[in-house]
C-alpha cells in the first residue's frame, strides 16, 4: 500500500490552500471592479449637491462635484476657473450630471468642464435642480452641451425646489426635494440599463 510521508501531506495541503486563496481573490476582483455610474454635478447654493449626494447610494455611484474656484466673480460670458479640471472618466459607462437651471443656458462650470472632458458616447442622464419645471427650450442648452462634448443624452429630470401657485410659490424643504429626487431613482436605473 503507497504511504504519503509528512511532506507530501503538506504539499498537496498547499496545493488546496492556493486553490482556493486564487478563487477568493477573483471572486473578491470580480465583485469590487467599482461603480459603473459616475455623478458629477456643480452647484451654488446646495440644493443639486443635496440631490446628488442622496443619489449616490442607491445608483451605487462614485461622485465628484466641480468647483468654482475663480478667484475673481467671472462676468458673463467668461469661463470660469474650476476645479478638478478634468476628470478620468474611463472606468464609467454612465455618466449622471447635476446642474441647477439657470435659465435657458448651461451654467458656465459645467460649460468649462465639458470643454476639457469628452463623453465618448458614455450614457448620460442630466438631472437639474429648478425652482419650477422648465419647458423644453429651457433643457436644449444642457441636452446640447452633453451632445456636443460625445455624450448620449437618454434623460432629463427636473427636480423642483419650490411648489405653489405662480404669485404664492414658497420653497420646499431639502427633506421635501431630496425624497422628490429619490423617487428618480427606478426610472434612472431603468435609463442606464438600455
Ligand atoms: C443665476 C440663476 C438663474 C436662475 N434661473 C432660474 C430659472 O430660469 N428658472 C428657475 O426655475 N430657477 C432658476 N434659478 C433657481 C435655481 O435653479 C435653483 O435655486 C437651484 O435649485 C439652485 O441650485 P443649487 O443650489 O445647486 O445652486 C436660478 C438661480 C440662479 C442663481
């Protein structure tokens, strides 16, 4: 009858220890390849950075917010100087953009970026924070804007900051807008899927 000697055991106890140290680190490589989704937003006075920041978890998105960081208020029409300037958008497939509406035209951050940062045909959905839902002459600049820089616009949502009659209208709280927002979340994750 073969015996095994002490070395032997210890050998092939190696062998199954290696085994399946290697299928731990794929499966741990295969479940942690990062989010897909990539929220990036600017915002002036923190009502699309509260909307963004709640969408983070349930999108399971990575988030980056671009600054204002121009020393001197910039006049109209100038660009302004932002920070990050760029931004690795590789890893991504879905982009989501936070912007406040400021009328019919994008807000010059997000303007400054897009000039640098190309979309490469990623998936993107733009998310504005308004007083009052806007019509659609007034979504044309940002929708432009993503197209122009190679993006693939497959959504807009405006997510109101204010209710009530037009001579009577009161703002919302960050509580009320925010759970506004949140309702979003199954129709975004649907748009990112197509
Ligand atoms: C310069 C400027 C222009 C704005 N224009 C509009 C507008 O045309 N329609 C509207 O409903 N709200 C308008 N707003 C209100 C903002 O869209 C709204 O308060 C938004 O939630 C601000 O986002 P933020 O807090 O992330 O900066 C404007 C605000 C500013 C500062």
């Amino acid at each position: 009858m073969k015996t095994y000697s002490t070395s032997n055991w210890s050998k092939i106890t190696g062998y199954v220890l290696g085994f399946l140290l290697m299928n731990v680190v794929s499966l741990y490589a295969q479940n942690n390849t990062g989010p897909d989704t990539l929220i990036l937003f600017y915002s002036k006075t923190g009502n699309t950075r509260a909307v963004c920041q709640a969408l983070q978890k349930p999108l399971n998105a990575d988030i980056i917010e671009i600054k204002d960081v121009s020393k001197i208020p910039t006049e109209k029409g100038e660009e302004p100087d932002i920070q990050p300037k760029s931004v690795d958008m590789s890893a991504y497939s879905s982009i989501i953009i936070g912007v406040p509406t400021w009328g019919p035209m994008p807000v010059p951050v997000i303007r400054a970026f897009l000039k640098n940062n190309k979309l490469n045909r990623k998936k993107v959905v733009i998310i504005t924070t308004t007083n009052v839902p806007m019509p659609d002459q007034f979504t044309a600049g940002n929708k432009n804007l993503v197209k122009n820089a190679g993006g693939n616009v497959l959504a807009y949502y405006q997510v109101a900051v204010q209710e009530g009659p037009k001579d009577a209208r009161v703002n919302k709280t960050k509580e009320q807008f925010v759970a506004d927002a949140l309702q979003l979340v199954p129709k975004i994750k649907k748009e990112l899927l197509k």
